[in-house]
C-alpha cells in the first residue's frame, strides 16, 4: 500500500489542525477526538431514547462506576445501581412500561467540550420530560443538565449527571418555575471555548496501530453520519408542512413507509400515500399545524458503508384552529437509509407511535390511545474506532491531507452545533455581552422585528438596547426558551464555512402563570475565524405558530382582525440592515413589508438549500444568508470564505 503525506496544510482550523507535520499517528488522534464529541451525544441520547421504554438498568448502564447523578439541588444517587433504583423510584409507574405510560426524555442542543487529554469532557443539554401513568396522573419537566464525561476503556461514560430544574407541573394546569425567581445555570464554558469542541493536544501523537485504510473509513464514516443525520432532519421539516414530493424524492423507488397502527406501503406512490394517510393532503391550508420535531437522532453506518440506520424521537404537535382541536403525538423512528450511486437515500422509514392524545386532555385519564409498545432495536453507538470494510488490497494512493480536510468537514458539523447551542444558551440568560462575543468579528444578528446588527459589539448593544444590562447574578420571574433542535448543517469543500437550518422550538415558564409553546425557524451561517467556530449570521423567521396560552395551546388561535393595522415592529433601535430592505423576504413577518401573517394563517416556509436528494428547489428559496442579498459584503465569498453547497 503506498500513501502520500504532505507536510503542509492549506487554512487555520480548530482540531490540532495548525500542526507543520501530518502523519498517521497525528491523523489517528485526530480522528479519535472528533470521534469522542460524537460518542458522548450518543450516550446522552441513548441515555434519553432508552427512558421511552423503561430501560432503566441500560440507563444506568451508561453511568461510569462512580458516577453520580445530581437531581436539583436535594437528590442524589451515586453508582449505576444506586442510579437504577433512583429513576425506577423517579418514574414510578410513569415508566413507558404500564399500559398507558408515557415517559419521553428529551435532551437536545448539546454543546460538549473535550479536554485536552481527550479522556474527559463537560457537556450541557436542555431537557423536557413528558410523563404520566395512564391512570390519571402526569407530569412536565424542563431545565437544564450540565454533565460530566469520562473514557472508560474504550467507551464514553457519564460521570456526573447534574439536572437543574427550572419548570415543573402537572398536564392538567401546567407548569411554573421550580422554587420561583430562577437563577442562572452556571456554564462550563466561556464565549472563547464554545467555538472548540475539541482542544489543540499537547504532546506527541501516539503510535497508532490502525492503517491507514481504517482511518479513510473511520472518516469516511463521520461524513457519511452527517449527511444521514441532515437527511433525516430535512424530511422532517418537509413533514411539517406536507411538502410530500419532496418527501417522495428523499427515497430510492423500491421503499416502503411503515407506521404502526396505519399499515405498511411499497414505492414512491406508497410513501406519499402513508404521508397523506397520517398527516392529510398536500400541503397546509389556514389553521392547520403539522410540526413534528425531531429530538435525539442517533446514525450508525453500518459496516460496508452503503447502508445507514437513524433513530430517534418525534413529537407531535398538531391540530385544527378552525376547529380549535389539538393533538400531541409521542413516536419513535428508526429509518434505514442506503447509499445510492454515492447519494444517501431514504429506503425504510419505521415509524413506531407510542401515545396519542387530545390537547385538551392530555396523557392522563382520556383521550389518550396507546398504540404500541414494543421498542424498534437500539443502535450500536460505540463502534466508531473499530469501524472497518474489508482490506482494500489494491495500490490506492491515500493523501492524508486531502483525508484530514474530510475530517475538518465533520469537525466543522460539531463546531457548528456548539455555536448554534450558545446561542440559545446564552440568550436564554440575556447575557448579552457574552452572545455578542460568539459572533464573528464581521458577523450579523436579525434582532426580532428589526433588522440586523453587525459586529460583536453592535449585536451586543443591541440586546441591551431592548432587555437592558442584566447581571449574571441575577434571578428571573420568567424565561422564555430558545431551543435549536433538528439541525441541518451544510459545510463548505474546505470546512471553514457552514450553512445551519434549526427551528425554534419555544418553552416558557413563569412563577405566575402557566407556560406554553412556540415555534419559529432560523437560517444561520457560522465561521471558523481565528481557530475558533464564530456565528457569521442569523435570521429568525417568527412566529409561524403560536399558543394562546397552556389551557388552548397552539389550536385556540384566533384569525387576526384583516382591517387591523399591521404592527409596527421594533422601532427601538436602528439596525444597520432593516427588515424593509430585504423586501419580499421578510414580508409578512411582524416589521417587515406587505400585510402581516399571523397564525393560524399560514405564513411561507423559506429554505436556503434545494432538496438534498433530487435538487428540487422550494417554492421559497433564498440560499445564503438573508441579509446578504441586500448587502453584499456581508457574504462568505466576500470574506474569504466558500459559501456551502446547497443540493446536489
């Protein structure tokens, strides 16, 4: 076998990347670090999609031996025995075991950091709890977990769980702040650290034992999961608002769609017609909500590299505001997907329903049908590093370079995500100047029914401009949420650049009232400047819909008054790019033109990527950033950055 190392890189990145010499043994260290972000989101969400179904002893299974789990500031438990009996002793008879439990953990938006050593990491996830026992009662949880992760031989372990309740009720009266005014969670990260997952080693590289051949396919492999991983969360929000072509061309023609309780159908006419039969015609039309968000997807290759399995959670929230009827939906899928000609497509989608429930009542006593219980197999989320095809004995001429820029590309997807998660986590806190730190040195904020800021400071000013100077220190009466769910990340040929697609999904909590939920979208794109990941731009697209409040949620909605004038918007401050000069993009939004679109009307759902098997362009496209139409120099390109690839 011959292979051709190259002594110089090309660019600057944030993965042990400035190094002058590439060798093997660095390539291999490399690859295990990036690997290691990915094991540890895995056993978080293993940790959470194992909950559904009662696993409680494979739970605690994901615990080191000393490991300790912190529920608030008054429960313990210490040990994966110790662990065990506490989430039984938790759960009760809200298990997912009992005829009609629901017990759907959720942790979502991770930003994970390694240590230097590689052998630790801390991690922060936010989380929600739907539970209830089938006989009457139920519960709803939120706040947020800051972990702690150690390598035990060659697994990821938690070591420390630590749970900070924020919110806490029962269905029927929903939930209010724990303990009331709350205070701020402390992070285990600064504004510097967020955009480096993984940390410059120290030292000489090990001597590693595996080929180069095995690290080709270890690499290949992380690619390979994140395009899997962006397929699955782009059908998902094609399901949202039945753009069912779309969905029909995600799949290879000899599919099959299978949703418990509904039935089983062959071929792309099949797939459409379980999208139709489940969530109705093409289309949305007033009133009507059909989000489905996605949570906690896990992807496993599978030895060959040709086939792939996605697993993970959906949640329901639908409903009829011309009727003012909702529904929640709990659901698990575990989607199999092939490579087609060197394009990963949908061949399998399994869908297995748990809970249906009526808005109105909820999981408790009525108007709940349980569907299945019977768990779809869990995945293999510890085989990366031994990942392997057949020796290739052929004189293939492997350039590590070339094979490290792959690796950058995968780096780039857990850069990306760490961003997109101190966002949220940030403006959550109303930390300003901390949020404004994130951004890129030129980079751009939408500030809601505004316009866009530019700069770090500008965008930091601005957020004071409207919430005022709130100190770290400080308690609050009521949070509303951003959290930033279903990513699809698009990353540049030379990792440096990336375009992100997550939606807003929008709990609040108050220590007066009950809390609701809404939900909007972001198109945002991030940089690596400086070997650091830094926001370059966002946009929020809000509201698409909203809840009256808990008691009606999103199917109260009443049609606005059509001679009501339009909102003003945020006339506060004086963004350098406003919502008017982006014309007919922001239309319809509040402070942008034309005749503002509140729910249950239907406003347009932009994208700014073709379909990712098919190419097939949306109604509403706008690829690249959205202010960067009206002010060019905003762009990547014109910044020295490649502007991602947008479809096939």
């Amino acid at each position: 076998m011959r292979m051709r190392i190259l002594n110089v890189l090309t660019g600057v990145t944030a993965l042990s990347l400035a190094q002058a010499a590439l060798t093997i043994d660095s390539l291999a260290r490399d690859i295990q670090r990036v690997e290691a972000i990915r094991e540890i989101k895995d056993t978080t969400k293993q940790f959470a999609q194992l909950a559904q179904y009662g696993r409680f002893n494979e739970m605690a299974d994901q615990f080191s031996n000393n490991a300790t789990l912190r529920w608030g500031p008054n429960s313990t438990a210490t040990g994966p025995s110790g662990i065990e009996k506490w989430l039984r002793a938790d759960a009760g008879k809200m298990d997912g075991l009992q005829p009609g439990s629901l017990n759907t953990w959720i942790l979502e938006n991770p930003l994970v950091s390694l240590s230097v050593d590689g052998l630790t990491a801390k991690g922060r996830w936010n989380g929600l709890r739907f539970a209830g026992d089938g006989v009457g009662k139920t519960r709803i949880e939120g706040g947020v977990y800051e972990n702690s992760y150690m390598m035990v031989g060659e697994e990821w372990k938690i070591e420390r769980l630590g749970y900070h309740p924020l919110y806490a009720g029962p269905y029927v009266g929903g939930w209010r702040n724990v303990g009331g005014d709350l205070p701020l969670v402390p992070y285990h990260f600064t504004p510097e650290r967020t955009g480096v997952p993984v940390p410059e080693p120290v030292g000489e590289a090990p001597v590693t034992m595996a080929s180069v051949e095995d690290l080709e396919k270890r690499v290949e492999r992380m690619n390979d999961e994140d395009e899997v991983r962006n397929l699955q969360h782009a059908y998902g929000y094609y399901v949202d608002r039945r753009m069912w072509s779309d969905v029909v061309d995600l799949f290879v023609s000899n599919s099959t769609a299978k949703i418990d309780g509904l039935g089983t159908y062959a071929g792309s006419s099949g797939v459409r017609q379980a999208m139709e039969k489940r969530d109705g015609p093409e289309g949305l039309t007033q009133g009507f909500l059909n989000d489905r968000p996605i949570f906690d997807t896990i992807v496993e290759v599978l030895p060959g590299g040709q086939e792939a399995i996605a697993r993970g959670l959906e949640v329901g929230m639908l409903g009829n505001a011309n009727v003012h009827v909702g529904t929640w939906e709990f659901s698990v899928f575990r989607n199999r997907f092939v490579k087609d000609n060197g394009v990963w497509k949908m061949k399998e989608l399994d869908i297995t329903p748990l809970v249906a429930a009526n808005y109105s009542t909820g999981w408790g006593l009525s108007g709940q049908t349980q569907i299945s219980k019977e768990a779809p197999p869990f995945l293999n989320i510890t085989s990366r590093s031994s990942y392997t095809q057949e020796q290739n004995k052929s004189e293939k001429i492997i350039d590590l370079a070339d094979l490290k820029r792959r690796l950058i590309r995968s780096a780039a997807f857990d850069g990306a995500e760490n961003e997109s998660a101190a966002y949220g986590y940030y403006l959550d806190d109303l930390q300003c100047n901390e949020m404004g730190a994130i951004f890129a040195a030129k980079g751009h904020k939408a500030s809601p029914f505004a316009g866009w800021f530019q700069t770090p400071k500008g965008i930091a000013d601005a957020c004071y401009a409207v919430w005022g100077n709130q100190p770290a220190t400080r308690v609050r009466s009521s949070i509303s949420f951003h959290w930033r769910p279903q990513p699809v990340i698009l990353i540049s040929q030379d990792g440096r650049s990336a375009t992100l697609r997550a939606r807003l999904l929008q709990p609040s909590t108050s220590k007066t009232s009950a809390g609701s939920f809404n939900g909007a979208m972001y198109h945002d794109q991030v940089v690596l400047e400086d070997g650091k990941w830094k926001l370059w731009s966002i946009t929020i697209d809000e509201f698409y819909w909203q809840s009256k409040d808990w008691v009606g949620g999103w199917a109260a909605a009443i049609p606005r008054n059509s001679s009501a004038p339009n909102p003003t918007g945020n006339t506060k401050i004086k963004p350098n790019v406003t919502l008017h000069d982006v014309g007919d993009r922001e239309a319809g939004f509040e402070g942008g033109d034309g005749r503002y679109i509140a729910w249950p009307e239907i406003q347009r759902m932009w994208f700014a990527y073709r379909n990712p098997v098919s190419g097939r362009v949306p109604e509403h496209y706008w690829p690249g950033c959205v202010p960067c139409h009206f002010k060019t120099e905003w762009n990547l390109t014109s910044n020295g950055y490649q502007e991602p690839l947008d479809g096939p």
